[in-house]
C-alpha cells in the first residue's frame, strides 16, 4: 500500500508534468508570435505593427506566468520531474520548407 507522502508526491509530480507541458506549449506559442512579427510569409494580412506587439507581448506574459507556475511546484516537489514527452511541436513557417 502506498504511503500518503507517496500518494502526494505522485500527484504533485503529476501537476508538475503537466504544468511543463504548459510552459512548453507557451513557450512555442511565444516563438511562433515573435517569428510572425519577423517573417513575411508568415505575416497575417491586414495586421498592424502594434497587434503583432500586442500579441508577442501576450505570448511572453502567458509563458512567464506558466513557467512561474512549473518552477513553483518544481521547488515544492523537491526535484524536476522526468519531461514524460514533453517537446517543442515542428515548426510550421511555409518559407522554411523551401529552404535545404
């Protein structure tokens, strides 16, 4: 039978997992807005300077938050957890395709 400090820890180690792959998602989601703002091919017609500012500035916000939140329950933990598949998804830029 598994001890409650054991039981907790899974849980805790379960979240920490889970806000890593959180963080992940908003750090690709935060590289993505920096690469539209930078990239013709990829820039959304009919967007201002200002939106894509406003956005990447958004994207950074929401990966900061996240990765507070990951570091929080890593620092509770005790220990970083194992990523369990945790990766950056392919980049999806099209004139990156081209290149080779």
């Amino acid at each position: 039978m598994a001890k409650a400090g054991e039981r907790r820890d899974s849980a805790l180690e379960s979240q920490a997992v889970s806000a890593h792959r959180a963080y992940v998602e908003a750090l690709a989601s935060w590289e993505r807005a920096l690469h539209t703002a930078s990239c013709p091919a990829c820039w959304p017609e009919g967007t201002t300077e200002e939106q894509h500012l406003l956005r990447c500035a958004s994207a950074e916000a929401e990966k900061e938050r996240r990765r507070v939140v990951f570091r929080d329950l890593c620092d509770e933990l005790g220990y970083l957890p194992d990523g369990h598949g945790v990766a950056l998804p392919p980049e999806g830029c099209p004139s990156a395709s081209g290149a080779g």
